[in-house]
C-alpha cells in the first residue's frame, strides 16, 4: 500500500501530478485516512498530525509520484446583511454554535442547513444558495485551548442536530 507522508502546499510542487483527488472540507481534514484518488491510485494518508489540504496542494506518495488535491464545491450559502450592525449580529450567533464558517470582507459562507438559513433569515439575513469549494476559518478545527472542552470538535453534524433537537424542543 503507498502511503503519502508529505503535503506539499500549493506552488512549492512542479512536474505532473500522476493522479488528483477531489474532497469535499471534510475529507480534506484528516491526519490517517485511507484515500482512492479520481484515477484509481489508491494510498494511505498517515500525516504526523491532522492537517487542513488546501486546493492545489500535492500529496507525495512512498514511491515519489505526486497526487495534486483538488476542492471539490459543495452546497453552501452566502450570508449577506443590510447594515454592518446586523452582519456582526449574525456572525455572533454563527460563531455561538461553533458553525464552519469561512469569513469574507461582507458575506459568510456556511454550509447549506434549512434550519440554520432559516434562523439567520429571522436575523435579518440575506441567505443566497450557491455551489463552490468550503475553506472555512481554522478555529473549530485547530483544536485549539476554548475547544478543548467538547467532546465535539470533530463531529459537527451531531453537534447540529443536537442544537436543532433542543430549539425544536424548545
């Protein structure tokens, strides 16, 4: 089995990638993980500790060849406001349920959730679907120390559910 021990960032890598892999930010945030790449080369990841793989960036395998990762787009949402009063409102609640949000100069990208759309919506939002590559801020990933005491951190999905159970329960 080849195993991939090394990222190489993007622009640090030349010659021809022999095969690429197109993960969606899960799957492009794991320290040991078994991958098969679009062409069918199959390697293990095995990194010192969990890393982020950015759009790009090469992963080299045992036997030298390179595999290049690509982003893959996933359904997301704009968030928008009318006021800076009211994005800084919405970014406050966003960041209290420890969402995956990738910050921008005056939008948020979230990942499309009806329930949290739906929320922002009663804030004031402006909530715009669209498809592209999630590069969301490192906090709720980096394991950082005000993470250290959820047992969460890598499993949001559950960490979502549980929060919408409560609201509905209410």
């Amino acid at each position: 089995m080849l195993t991939a021990h090394d990222v190489i960032p993007a622009g640090h890598w030349s010659g021809p990638a022999t095969d690429h892999i197109t993960l969606d930010h899960d799957a492009r945030h794991r320290r040991r993980w078994y991958y098969t790449a679009d062409h069918g080369t199959a390697f293990l990841l095995d990194l010192v500790r969990a890393t982020v793989l950015n759009h790009g960036d090469a992963l080299q395998l045992s036997d030298g060849r390179l595999v290049e990762v690509l982003a893959a787009p996933e359904a997301l949402v704009e968030v928008t406001a009318d006021s800076p009063a009211t994005m800084i409102r919405l970014a406050w609640h966003i960041g209290n349920r420890h969402l995956p949000a990738e910050l921008h100069p005056h939008t948020i990208r979230l990942r499309d959730d009806h329930v949290i759309n739906a929320m922002l919506e009663g804030l004031g939002a402006t909530v715009t679907k669209i498809e592209a590559p999630f590069t969301p801020e490192g906090g709720a990933y980096s394991g950082g120390g005000h993470n250290h005491d959820h047992h969460h951190d890598d499993d949001d999905d559950d960490h979502d559910h549980h929060h919408h159970h409560h609201d509905h329960a209410g």
